[in-house]
C-alpha cells in the first residue's frame, strides 16, 4: 500500500516504512510504502 497524501493513522502498526521523499513529491509529503 502507497500513501501519496503521507497521512498515516495514527497508532496504527504496520511493516517498516519506506520514505521515497526525494523520488516522489505530492504537495510537499513524500510517498510512504509499505
């Protein structure tokens, strides 16, 4: 799952993040995989 908006919920635990921050941008937050 790819969160472009970089609006993760809060507490909630999943895998180890990736920050592609400097590949992808979308109103300044980076995309967030995982």
């Amino acid at each position: 799952y790819c969160d472009r908006g970089g609006m993760l919920a809060a507490g909630q635990q999943m895998a180890p993040v990736i920050v592609l921050n400097e590949i992808y941008q979308n109103g300044g937050h980076g995309v967030y995989c995982w």
